[in-house]
C-alpha cells in the first residue's frame, strides 16, 4: 500500500509540475516564442524550440478546464465535455477491441519463439522492424484492405474495425517481447526440477513458465493497452472515421483560430483515455497478486 501511495503522490507531483511549468512559461516566456538560427528582419527563419506564449497559441490551464463546460458551439448546445465523453467512450471501446487482438497475437507469438529457438531468430527481427512503419502510412492501406472486403460482400467488414486493427498493431510488440522474456524467466534450477520430475512442455508451461511470465506480462499488458489508445486515435484520423476521439481533435484544431480552448478538450479526452486503459488492465494485476514477485514495474 506504501509503495501505491508513493506512486500516486509521484504521479500527481508529475501533472503539477506540468501545470506550473506552462502557465509559467506562459508568463516568462517570449512573446514571439523561442526561436534559434533567426535571421534579423527576415520573418519566418530560424527554428522555433519554444512556442509562442499569446492566448492564441498557449491558453491558460483555466480556460482550457472551464472551456469544457461551456456550449459546444453556442446556442443551446450541450457543454463541450459531453461530446468528449461520448467520443472517447467510442475509441475505448474500439481500443479495447484492438487489445484484445493484439494480446492474442502477441501471446501466440511469444509462445512459439520460446518453444523454438529458429522461430525467435526469424520473426523477432521482423517484430522489432515492424514497428518502425509509421502509422499514418500503414492506416489508409488496412482501410483499403477492408473496404475491399466489405465490398465482396463475404465478410462485413464495419469501418471500425480497420481502426481496432490498427490498434492492435501497436498492441502486440510490447505482448510479444513481454511473453518471450516472461517465459524464458524461471531459473535453470527450477526448470532442471521440472526435468527431474519427468514434466512435459506443457505441465512446464502452465505451472512454471506462466507463473514466472506474470511480472513481466503486467507491464506489457498496460503497455499495451496505451498504445491500442494511441493507434486507435491516429486511425480515427488517417481514415477520417466519424465519431471518435480522434476526429473530434481534428475538428475542433480548425477552430483554434477563434476559440483555442476548444481543442484541448478532446486532447484531455485523449489523455484520460490512456490512463483508464491502462489502470483497467491493473486490474488484472489484482487477482495475480500471488505472482508479481520480483515485477520490475509496478
């Protein structure tokens, strides 16, 4: 209990001093922004590190909380926060769908590169690349795929279903490698032990490895259910999928101009929704209490 109650006061120091950071920098800073290599008389030059402290470009924290209970677009609109709760309750619920997917191909691939030492050196390599094709190029080409599908007529393929995949593209690398290092976890001795006993594959994996495997798939499970939120938002975006989180921050960014507040409502939306995947999944952690011996990350 100790051990959550500092890591809860670390986490609330953590968005404190991001408050007082900005509305600091909001202060002090350069009206113009910081910028570095500016040529004197030239606008435009120069690369801007810092952005510019106005209204416009940096509200305060104030007006960005307060702006969520205001109307939506005026008149006898709802407050802004209803939209946001509405879309992001769609891209968890898409998310969660793309975790699911993803721990389930990352489970299945962790397994067969510990059962078989060709198949690490084979696919680990590709896992690993993988996640370097950028998101907003890999997006349209699932959305493609799936329309096409859809088209056919053999299989329904809804729209946001291109984005849970998507999601679950960035949610089974961290599974993956979790699984394959989980599992490789218990000590020489104790697998010896197994020997000893005449254990097969399968009584090893289920009573030895998996146990052993629940410190570091914890954390990669959490891991996981972060980045399904980050891909299901940029999804939103690449395929311009309606009612989302993710539209709505593109829709609101071309009001930014005239009401700068507006936008940081479904960025907060946005940030709310990591935490509540990530805290749902630690809840599994609960019931695997007896397990997390030795969890390197709480």
């Amino acid at each position: 209990m100790t051990r959550q109650r500092v890591a809860t006061a670390w986490g609330v120091l953590g968005v404190v001093a991001v408050v007082v950071g900005w509305e600091l920098y909001k202060a002090l800073g350069p009206v113009e922004g910081f910028v570095v290599g500016a040529i004197a008389g030239k606008t435009g030059s120069g690369v801007m590190l810092l952005p510019r402290t106005n209204d416009r470009a940096m509200p305060h924290i104030w007006d960005m909380v307060g702006r969520l209970f205001q109307s939506t677009s005026g008149g006898d609109t709802p407050p802004l926060i209803v939209p946001v709760v509405t879309a992001a309750l769609t891209t968890l619920a898409i998310a969660a769908v793309g975790w699911l997917i993803g721990v389930t191909v990352g489970v299945l691939l962790g397994l067969v590169m510990q059962r078989w030492r060709l198949a690490e050196w084979g696919l680990l390599p590709w896992i690993v690349v993988s996640q370097t094709v950028p998101l907003i190029a890999f997006a349209p080409i699932i959305a493609s795929i799936g329309s096409q599908v859809d088209r056919a007529g053999s299989i329904p393929w809804p729209q946001w279903l291109s984005v849970a995949i998507i999601a679950s593209y960035l949610a089974f690398f961290p599974v993956a490698v979790g699984v394959l290092r989980g599992l490789e976890a218990p000590d020489r001795i104790h697998l010896d032990l197994m020997r000893a006993y005449a254990a097969g594959y399968w009584p090893t994996l289920l009573r030895l490895r998996l146990p052993a495997a629940v410190p570091h798939l914890l954390p990669a499970l959490r891991l996981a259910a972060a980045s399904a939120v980050v891909g299901a938002v940029v999804a939103e975006v690449s395929i311009g999928m309606r009612g989302g989180i993710g539209r709505m921050l593109i829709q609101l960014a071309g009001q930014g101009s005239s009401d700068p507040a507006a936008p940081w409502g479904p960025t907060f939306g946005s940030i709310a929704l990591g935490l509540v995947a990530a805290g749902s999944v630690a809840l599994i952690g609960v019931g695997l209490k007896n397990y997390r011996r030795g969890e390197e990350i709480a």
